[in-house]
C-alpha cells in the first residue's frame, strides 16, 4: 500500500465456472492492517476463507461485491464481465480509491463516477498471492460466491453445486447431459464434454 493513498484491490471468482455468476470485489484495506494468513483465496480452505471474510468485512476501510449474472456473461463474454462486475465494485466502494491493483493481466481505464476521474491502476500477475488488498478480494468474491452457489444449490440439487460450485467436474457434466441445463448455466460456455 502506498502510504496516505486508498489503494482498492480488485479480484475475481468463479471465472471458469459452468454456472452462476462471477463474483467481483474491491477492498479498501486500512494502512495498519495485518493478518499472516491471508493469501490467494484459492490456497485457503472454506473454514479459513469464511474467518477471514469476516475479519476483512469488520476491518476493511470500503468493501464491495458485485455479482455479473450468466445472461450477461452470454452476451459480453467472461474477460469483459469480469471487468465491467470489478468496476461496479469499485463504484460501490463508500471511500474512494486513488489507485487500483488488480488481480490478472487485464483491466480497462476506471473512470470514478463520483468524482469523473480516471483512477491509475496496476495490473498483477498472481496479485491475489502479492498484494493484501488483493487477497482480500479474493477472499471476498470466493466466499459470497460460494454462499450464493449453496443457496442455489438447494433449487438445484441434482448439480451438486454444493461441492462443486459450478465448475467443470466430471458429476456437473454428468447431470448437464442428464438434466439439461438450467437457468443459471452460461450458454456461451462448452456445457458437454
């Protein structure tokens, strides 16, 4: 973080998934703020991801998560959802951010609507396992995703969203060929193998 900047981490989850939305955060994280285990979500498991969500959400300066629904994945692609649901995020922020670090190699120019500035930001390779902004996005996206995918879950049972959150699993393709595909499935994704 640079010192008296508000610097928004930005990342993504379920981006390779069959189903459901991807789930996009930002994360104001304050100058002070420490914890040893956060790291790329992905790393982590359920238990520590949902203790730490809950450490990020109370000590975080700003947080926000926007979900980008599968109609719209269908029509402006995955790279561009992820991007566009990362801006809504940022949009949502309560602090305005003066830099963004973001998870990946891509991003577009933000321009704040609060205050109609274009904000500098960085691109990271990896930035989930660099940056702690980073990470707590990370964290943020996975774990309201994950929740969202349980609920759904429930609708759907014959998925098994609740192990597999609607990534590409041999079962998810098994029912898929079965069932069909559902409301929530992206059309725009291979949805048999």
């Amino acid at each position: 973080m640079i010192p008296g900047i508000a610097e928004a981490g930005c990342d993504e989850a379920g981006r390779g998934c069959l189903c459901g939305p991807v789930s996009c955060a930002a994360v104001i994280l304050p100058p002070d703020f420490e914890c040893p285990e956060l790291n790329d979500s992905k790393q982590l498991t359920a238990a520590c991801r949902n203790r730490l969500r809950e450490h990020i959400e109370s000590e975080a300066l700003a947080w926000a998560v926007v979900m980008v629904e599968a109609e719209e994945i269908d029509r402006i692609n995955i790279l561009n959802a992820s991007i566009t649901g990362m801006q809504r995020a940022l949009d949502a922020l309560s602090v305005r951010p003066n830099h963004i670090l973001v998870d990946g190699n891509r991003f577009r120019p933000y321009l704040d609507p609060h205050r109609e500035v274009d904000v500098a930001y960085k691109t990271v390779v990896k930035g989930d396992a660099t940056y702690m902004s980073i990470a707590a996005a990370s964290v943020l996206a996975k774990t309201h995703r994950d929740e969202l995918m349980m609920k759904l879950s429930e609708e759907y049972p014959q998925y098994g969203w609740q192990s597999n959150m609607g990534y590409p699993t041999k079962a998810h393709y098994e029912a898929l060929k079965a069932y069909g595909p559902t409301r929530h499935h992206r059309r725009s994704f291979k949805l048999s193998k």
